[in-house]
C-alpha cells in the first residue's frame, strides 16, 4: 500500500505540473508574409506556431526545444488544409532542436530539401515529428531534396506526400529511432530521381512501412552503402590527430556520440569510444524493419551495404527494369549484409527485367537470405537461368524455394486475386 501510494502522489504530481506548464503555453498566429522564425527565442514547451492560409516565408530555427509532454508546434491554422512555405533552400530548417512537432505544411519547389532537421552531433535533435507534410518538386541541391534528417533521435514522418524528387525524398543519416509511414513518394516519368529512401551513415532501430511509391527511381531502398556526414567529419578530425591524441583525448563539444543507447550512461561510453577513428565491425544499418510497401515503375528495390538484423517482408514491386536487389561492397572496415527478405511479390513484364540479384565485386553475399517470395513473369520459369550468374538467379542464401510458376493475377491496385498468392506483398489499410 505505501509503494501503491507514492505512485499515485507521484504521478497526480507530475500530471499537475503538466497541465501548469502546457495551461501557460502560447499560440502565436502568423500572418501570410511575416517573418516567423524570430519567435524562437520566446518559444517555450507547449506553445503552438500557427500559420494562417497563404505563402510564409521559410524559417531556420536553432536551440529551439519543447518538452516530452508538451511538444513545440507548427502547423496550418485549419485540420484540412496545408500552409505553403515560400521556396528558398528548405522551408523549415531544424537545428539541435528538440521535442518539435510539424504538422500539415507545403513546400513547393525548395532547393534543398522541404524539412531539413540537422545536429552538431548525433542525438542534438530529438524528438521530431513530420505529420501530413506535402513537398512537390524540390530541387535536390547538394544531392538533397524531400526530407532530410541528421542525428536525430527519436524522428517520426506520417502520412506525407513527396512529389517529383530531383534526387532523393527522404535521407535518414546518422538517426536512432525512426519511424516512417504511411508516406506517398511519386516521380513523373520524365525525371530520374535516384533514391526512394536513404539510410546513410549509423541509423538504428528504423521502422518503415505502408509506403506506396511510383516513379523512376533507381533505387527504392539504399540502406547502408554510405559513411554519413556526422561520422565522416568524426572520421577526418580524428585522422588528422597523432595516435595517441585521437586514444586518450576526451571527445570535444562537436565529436559525435553513438546514440543507440537509451539511458545517460550508456551515452556517455559511446560518446568516449566514437572519438577514435572508425574502425570497429559495426554495421552502420542495425534493427530495421521494412513492411508492406507497394512499388511500381523503378529499376532496383533494394541496394544493401554494411546492414544487420534486418527484415524486408510484404513488399509489392512491379515492373522493376534493372534488378531486385544489390548486395553492395560495404564501406571499409564495416560487416557486409546480414537481411531477411520474405513474403514479396515480385512481378514484370517479360524481357523487362535483366536480373534478379547483383552482387557487387568483392561484396559477401551470404547473409541476404531468402525466405518465401513469388516472383512472377510470364517468362517465367523459362527465362529463369537467363536472370542470374553461373545459373544462380538468386545471389544469396536460399532459406525456403522460391515460387516461380504461381500467376498472382494482380488487380488494378496491385493486389493478387490468386488465392495461392495471397500470403505474398503488401495488404493496403
């Protein structure tokens, strides 16, 4: 009875001083054309920045922070409508700001990126949530465009809409703890963007699913190909100390710290041991889940590099023209691929496809494994040693025999009609 007690004080506490503190949060309405990132100094948790119908200027809001309870936010002022930010660069840029929550905004044509969420280290920005955004043609400056988030911890993005990428509609570098879904990323045919989603640099526990993608995207999915930004500057300041310098100096201000722990302590030992070159056999990709997506019109689903405890399930890709996937060569002193894909649905028109599995000169393929998929073409099972090396399609680990003869009879919304081929791709709602 007295723990039961001490509980509930506690908590009626805690609940008492959140409705204080959130019971004194501003709204600040901001008209069409006024600057509005002058309001961050004032900002405090649970203050709203509401934008009013019309085109805003673009705002860079630094430091700015809210509380786990009690979130800063910036929305339209009405639930069914978007407040467009004028093209500059990004529209809304995030520095080292936390517990920051965007919600229904339009960025038309940005030069970089609509939402640019960016850290002097890994986990200075944290707790951000992108909600019922739409970004229509950004430029993709520097290789950038959509949304871009750098060492970010605990990011959502829901329900958004990315439209006409000149090069890649989402980049997660350098995150822990992401969520995407439920995110609509469309290209015109005449464009040739290269990448659906991006995961570059060490980004942990990472959840996407209920995506549906069309265009001609070389890549859906690159995952772990590429150092991010964070740890390549860690990389070039540590290499250009002396050895014992980079061994025994305490980590400065800027170096970056391995945020995949959730607690202080285990923060301040990654903090310690990422100050030194890396150089361990860590993969740069850990704990993702990628899940029932529906994809259509792109040359490759997947391009996989340095990636651990991973699972592809549930997928629906038709009419790939390049290949499904590539095993590619990690970067240096990182593990190769270690990831499951299963119950996908692969179907193409025959002769559109040219193979199944690549694998990169020197990349290790035995931890790709292939669970249970159907992959469909009317060429196919003839036409089955044309998609692969040495008479291998499938590069990788076989777990279970892959379906090659079932007709899915796809519906118009890419949905399979076969009964037999109904455990396989996504199931939309």
């Amino acid at each position: 009875m007295p723990l039961l007690r001490l509980f509930i004080v506690t908590t009626s506490i805690a609940l008492t001083l959140l409705f204080v503190r959130t019971a004194r949060a501003d709204r600040y309405n901001v008209p069409p054309g006024s600057s509005w990132e002058t309001l961050a100094p004032k900002l405090k948790p649970g203050d709203e920045i509401v934008l009013a119908q019309g085109v805003h200027q673009p705002a860079v809001l630094t430091g700015v922070s809210g509380a786990p309870f009690a979130p800063i936010v910036i929305r339209s002022s009405g639930p069914n409508q978007l407040a467009e930010i004028a093209a500059d660069r990004e529209s809304i840029k995030l520095v080292d700001c936390r517990h920051i929550r965007i919600e229904r905004i339009l960025s038309r044509s940005p030069r970089r990126a609509g939402i640019l969420i960016e850290s002097t280290k890994p986990g200075a920005s944290a707790d951000i949530t992108i909600e019922d955004a739409l970004i229509v043609g950004p430029k993709g400056l520097a290789e950038e465009s959509g949304i871009v988030a750098r060492g970010v911890k605990d990011l959502a993005i829901r329900r958004c809409r990315i439209e006409n990428p000149k090069n890649t509609a989402i980049t997660i570098g350098d995150c822990d703890a992401v969520t995407i879904a439920d995110v609509q990323i469309v290209a015109r045919t005449d464009l040739s963007p290269s990448v659906a989603v991006r995961l570059e640099g060490r980004v942990w526990s990472t959840l996407i699913e209920k995506l549906q993608i069309a265009g001609p995207f070389v890549t859906v999915f690159e995952l772990g190909t590429s150092e991010g930004t964070l740890v390549s500057a860690t990389r070039t300041r540590a290499d250009a100390s002396t050895p014992s310098d980079a061994a025994t100096s305490a980590p400065s201000q800027d170096t970056p710290k391995g945020n995949a722990a959730n607690n202080a302590a285990n923060d301040a030992t990654n903090e310690a041991t990422t100050a030194t070159p890396q150089t361990s056999r860590e993969p740069l990709v850990r704990f993702l889940t990628i899940s029932n997506i529906r994809i259509t019109g792109v040359r490759r689903l997947l391009d996989v590099g340095s990636v651990a405890d991973a699972s592809v399930r549930n997928v629906t890709l038709q009419e790939a023209h390049e290949e499904i996937y590539r095993i590619a060569l990690p970067p240096a002193g990182r593990p190769g691929a270690a990831l499951r894909m299963s119950e996908c649905l692969m179907a193409w028109t025959p002769g559109a496809l040219r193979r199944i599995g690549v694998v990169a000169e020197g990349a290790n393929a035995k931890g790709f494994v292939l669970g249970g998929n159907l992959w469909w073409s009317a060429e196919l099972p003839a036409a089955l040693t044309l998609l692969g090396d040495a008479g291998q399609p499938f590069p990788g680990t076989v777990e279970t025999p892959q379906t090659i003869d079932v007709d899915p009879k796809l519906d118009l919304r890419g949905l399979p009609t076969a009964e037999s081929a109904k455990a396989y791709g996504y199931t939309p709602g």
